[in-house]
C-alpha cells in the first residue's frame, strides 16, 4: 500500500542562496510544535528543487495554509521564485492562505518589488545591527497558531522565540564574516561580539546573577521562645535594617543556643548555586555572578568559632563561578541576612553592608584597569541568560538596570529574568517599569503576588504590566512547594493562566533561599530542555530544587 503524504501546512519560499534563513525558520516552526513533515522548504533534501515549480510545490501550494516569502536581491533575481510568489499573490487574493513577508539584511526597501502591501505582515532583519524585533515573532506565531488551529502550537513559547532570535543573528554574524561558534542547544559559549567599533574578548558566561551576596544566620525557634525579632512582623523581610540592630540580634539568638544554619546568600546567587549543583558538564552552562563580599564582623566570628573562618567560608562558596572577573572583595562589612523560622512562619531582615558599594567597586575596576566604559554591558551582551535580584540601594539597582538594557540592544536574543522581593513590588512598582519591561520572566511569590495584583483579576494584571512592563511578560507564581502559577501576557492580554500541581513530599525546615532555588532549577531546565512544553517542564524542575533546598537544614 503506498504511504498516504501528509499535507503541507507551512511554504516556505526563498532563493537557494538563502536557505541558511529558511532552515532558521523551519526549525522554529518545528520547535513550536508544528510537524516537520507539514512544512515545505525547497532547500531540504527531501524537497530538492533547483530547476521549476515541479508537482510537488504545486501540491505544497495548493495545501500550505501559511506561506512564508523571505525577500533578498537573489530572491528577485530568480525565475522561480518570482514563479512562487505569483501563485502565493493569487493563494491570499483568494483568501487561501497568509503570506508572511520577511526581509533579510542587505535588502533594500527600495528594491521591494510587485506584491508586498501593508496588509500583509513585513517585518525586516536589520542589516547595521542584526536587531530582531521579537514582538514581530510574536505576531508571526499568532498567525500560525490561528491559521492552524488542530495543532495546538505552544503559542508565545519564549524559548523557541529567543533560541530562533539567536540563531538568526548567527547567520547575519556568518554573512557578515564574523566568527561566531555554534552553540551547543541553545546555549553559546566562547563569542566575540561585535559591539559598535570595538570587541568583547573577556571570557564570557551562559548565566549571569546580578544582586547581593549575604551571610546569611537562619534560626529555629520553638513555639512560644521569644523572639529576637523587634522591628519587623512575621513573613515579612526588610532590605534595610540597621547593620547595628541585625548583629545584636544574630548575637542575641546565638547565646539563647537556638538551632541555626549559616549560608551564603542572595535570591540571584542561590539560583546561581543550584544550577551548579544540577549541570550535567562543569562547563556547561557557564556561570558568573556580579556582587561584592565583605568581611565577617570580628563580634560574629568569635560568637560562630565553632564554624572555622568565615571569611574563608566566603571564599569557598564563590569557588564554583566559572568567571569571577565581576565578584569584587572588600574589607568592608559583608552583607548579613537575619531570619527566624518559628512556628511555619519565617521573619527576618538583612544589613546591606557592603552590597551598597557594588556599582562604586565596578566602577573601580574599569578605571583601575583603563577598560572600555561599556565592557560590562558588553559582557551582559554575551550571556544567554541575565537574572538579577533586589539590591538595597534602589538608585544602584536602577544602574544594573540601564546595563541590561542597553545590552538587549545589542543581543536582543538576551533572556532576562527577574526576583523582585516583596519590598519592591510594594513600594516600587512605578520606578520598576523599565525592568519589568525588559523582563521576559518575572518570579513571584504568593506573597509578593497578593502585594500588587488583585488576585485572580486578569484585568489588574493586564493594567499593572501595560502601564509598567512588558505586555508579553511570562509571570511565574510559586504558591505552594507543589502549586505554581504560569501566566502568560501576550499583547497586554492575559493570555493563559496555568496551574502546575507536582505533589512533592518535602519538609520545609529552611525556606531562605527557596525562591532562588526555583529560578534556578527552572533558568537551567529551560536552556538545556528539549522538550516541546519547555516551559511547564522547567516550572516542574524549578519546583523540585525548591523542595530539595527547604528540606536542607
């Protein structure tokens, strides 16, 4: 019996010289969940067209509900592509399908010839910079998903659109004759990037944390044990309390001998952390962090003897950095964390410390050593992945905050993530539109979701994230150890809201750090995940290191 062919769904018409773009396209389109075999692209092997619009394309025609016309000066120059864009001219005038004009770079606006009209959907790769517009791939996917309702596309999968980002700007870096490597799955590893008339050639990571790092003193108490807590009620953490008052209270719990667990801390550097508990290979992801540590008070160390040197405790949790160049030492006060966990409710407040000084030290660095002003934001350029973490100071934070900024001009396939703490979602929520904005996942609590949103009122989300940020920003609320919310903004619009259950037996004896803990089971699941629901798959991940962690006592 023969093999009934399955119908082509999605034609892809381009010039053979262009095929590196056309197979850029099909990949994508496969990624978000349309069958390989329901794409027609003239440049795959089982698809060898070189000399006319044989039966085969004229089938793929007749079928394709979607037609893709990726536009160049080859494309015009040949005969049978100008054949194909006719049919497809004739296929939309009749309302058969919808066509999807794509410049490539070097293409002239001006040689844009015949059939393109604004009723189509034209969008450019453009050849100064290689800039992707994502929002445009976002409109491509929507059409797709409308067009082709049965397949049940992972719509607005951000992974397959920031990976597909990626992959274009390789090959206008290859056209262009730069060097850039192939990356292993979707992750880059040694680049040189170039970056107006200079170059990046520092050692570059796939992750980089942004935000404090604090010694963090975690103590149990038993019911009804007075606390040493007196500024702050429970559940809640404060950014900025007396560096005075934190010690006394440290020292204070210490001598009533409660149970206590030390840990070097920050929401960004624990995530950092459980993804080098959980990478397959040491250099993969590559992973840096930019903070500054201090010094253990002497009155601290004397009091936590018994745990040997701190400050060489410090030094052995950074050990796992793959690039330190942007961890900076002080002999100022380290940053200290202070918590109690009493009766399932956790209090507790941090001492900045020296974490006040991270923008002077990098800026230190760059003057001590006559480096390029914009070399940090070009080494953020370079990363796959950016998540970054309140800090104390908040005008410091809004620094960070330019830098990644201007390093998604430059990468735009750039995925930023972000912790914001309770602190800022309540009080900041106006100076956070341009990181919101920028934010392509954003990490919640329960807590810090009740905080700033009506809970459950789509309509207050949607006016928060249009006024503030990013209309087509992934929110992701940890309610439970085993209950995750998943809300997906596309255009403004709550798009979806999914709730993953993945019942975990976990004894939460230590919660500080926990969320730091999702982001990062759930950043290194989606850079190495390939699986088609990527994005479900790395909440599930992220929930497991979560659990893992609070079972850590």
């Amino acid at each position: 019996m023969q093999e009934k062919k399955v119908q082509k769904q999605i034609f892809i018409s381009h010039s053979h010289e262009d095929k590196a773009y056309a197979e850029t396209l099909k990949q994508f389109l496969v990624n978000i969940g349309v069958p390989n075999e329901g794409i027609f692209n003239s440049s795959t092997p089982e698809n060898s067209v070189v000399e006319s619009i044989d039966d085969e394309i004229f089938q793929a025609m007749q079928t394709s509900k979607v037609d893709f016309v990726l536009l160049s000066d080859s494309f015009y120059e040949s005969v049978w592509c100008s054949n194909e864009l006719g049919a497809i001219w004739f296929k939309s005038r009749s309302k058969l399908c919808r066509r999807i004009f794509i410049a490539l770079p070097w293409f002239s606006d001006s040689n844009i010839k015949g059939i393109v009209s604004d009723k189509d959907l034209f969008y450019r790769l453009d050849n100064s910079e290689s800039t992707i517009n994502l929002n445009s791939i976002n409109k491509i996917i929507g059409i797709v998903a409308k067009e082709l309702p049965d397949l049940n596309l992972q719509t607005y999968d951000f992974a397959a659109i920031h990976s597909y980002a990626s992959n274009l700007e390789k090959e206008w870096h290859r056209q262009k004759g730069e060097h850039v490597p192939i990356p292993k799955g979707m992750l880059y590893h040694e680049r040189t990037l170039n970056i107006g008339s200079s170059y990046y050639n520092g050692p570059t990571a796939d992750v980089v944390g942004i935000g404090a790092i604090n010694f963090d003193f975690i103590f149990k108490l038993n019911e009804g044990v007075g606390s040493a807590m007196d500024a702050h009620g429970h559940g809640d953490e404060g950014l900025e309390g007396g560096y005075g008052t934190i010690m006394r209270r440290i020292l204070q719990d210490r001598r009533l001998n409660h149970p206590y667990f030390i840990q070097l801390g920050g929401a960004s550097f624990n995530g950092l952390k459980v993804i080098n508990g959980i990478r397959e290979q040491k250099e993969f992801p590559r992973l840096a962090y930019v903070g500054v540590t201090g010094k253990i008070p002497p009155e601290i160390q004397e009091r936590f003897q018994n745990e040997g040197n701190l400050n060489e405790y410090i030094t052995n949790k950074l050990s796992f950095l793959d690039i330190k160049d942007w961890i900076f030492s002080s002999d100022k006060p380290s940053g200290l964390g202070f918590f109690e966990l009493q009766g399932g409710h956790r209090s507790g407040d941090i001492g900045p410390g020296v974490n006040d000084e991270l923008v002077e030290n990098l800026t230190d660095k760059l003057q001590s050593t006559g480096t390029d002003r914009n070399a940090f934001v070009k080494f953020l350029a370079a990363a796959q992945w950016v998540h970054i973490s309140s800090l104390a100071n908040f005008d410091q934070f809004l620094i960070f905050v330019d830098a990644i900024e201007q390093a998604k001009k430059i990468n735009r396939a750039l995925i930023v993530s972000f912790d914001p703490g309770s602190k800022y979602m309540k009080n900041k929520i106006i100076e956070l539109s341009k990181m919101l904005y920028l934010s392509d996942y954003v990490f919640l609590s329960k807590t810090e979701y009740g905080k700033t949103f009506k809970i459950g009122d789509s309509a207050d989300i949607e006016s928060v994230f249009n006024t503030y940020g990013n209309s087509n920003a992934n929110i992701i609320v940890s309610e439970k150890l085993c209950e995750t919310q998943w809300i997906q903004l596309i255009d403004g619009k709550v798009n979806d809201t999914v709730s993953i259950d993945l019942p975990i037996d976990a004894t939460v004896l230590n919660d500080v750090g926990s969320g730091g803990a999702f982001a990062g089971g759930f950043i290194y699941a989606l850079l190495t995940s390939q699986d088609s629901q990527k994005t479900k798959h790395a909440i599930d991940a992220g929930m497991k290191q979560a659990a893992k962690w609070v079972n850590d006592w």
